[in-house]
C-alpha cells in the first residue's frame, strides 16, 4: 500500500496528479511492516517520471486502503505522504488532518508490484 498527500479542487482527474506533484526529486517506497532500512529509494528522474506519468488520479471516498505500502513523494519545498495499496491511493494531508481517496490506476499498480527490482 502506498500513501500519498494530494490537496485537490475543482480539477480533472488527470490534472490532479500534476498539480499536486509538480516537483518530485525523490520517491520513497517501505512496505507495510519493515524497518527503515528496506526502504526503496527512487531518484533516477526517468524512473520518477515513469510512476508520476502513470498516476493518474481518479477520487474515490468510498474505497479502503489495506495500506500496503507507504510511499513518501519528495519534492522540493514539499513533502507529500500516501498510503498505496492494489486499490487505493490515501493521501494525508497533516496540516489539514484530511484524509482523501484516489482509485490506484492500474499502470501505476502494475509498476509498484516490481518496484523492488528498481533498487
């Protein structure tokens, strides 16, 4: 599962995604239940380019996340915190204590399925 921090409007699905993600340098991925240490750390800005493409973000509060991965997207004045699992895409937003739900796209499932052979 991933968890993902998205501060969305009156935007279209598609616009979502890059209005909320407009700079990521860095994408941190951990599996629920490891330690630290196993984090996967994507920097390589072809790979990031790849999963910010496929994150097409389409809002859904009636989905539950199971929480699967927890993925931090980095960027440079921002740090944006989510929760990713085959289903769902959870973002936290801490300073507004919301919690918003994003059906996952499947090409963004399919590439976080073997993002540990990104390492």
């Amino acid at each position: 599962m991933m968890a993902i921090l998205l501060i969305t409007g009156g935007l279209r699905a598609a616009d979502q995604s890059k209005t909320l993600f407009s700079d990521v340098q860095k994408i941190v991925f951990l599996k629920k239940g490891e330690p630290k240490k196993n984090q996967i750390i994507i920097s390589d800005p072809v790979k990031i380019k790849k999963l910010m493409d496929a994150l097409q973000l389409e809002r859904n509060d009636l989905l539950v996340c199971d929480m699967a991965w927890q993925v931090t997207f980095i960027e440079k004045a921002a740090t944006v915190e989510t929760w990713v699992c085959k289903h769902c895409v959870e973002i936290h937003h801490k300073s507004l204590s919301v919690v918003e739900r994003y059906q996952t796209p499947p090409e963004f499932d399919k590439l976080v399925e073997h993002i540990e052979e990104w390492r």
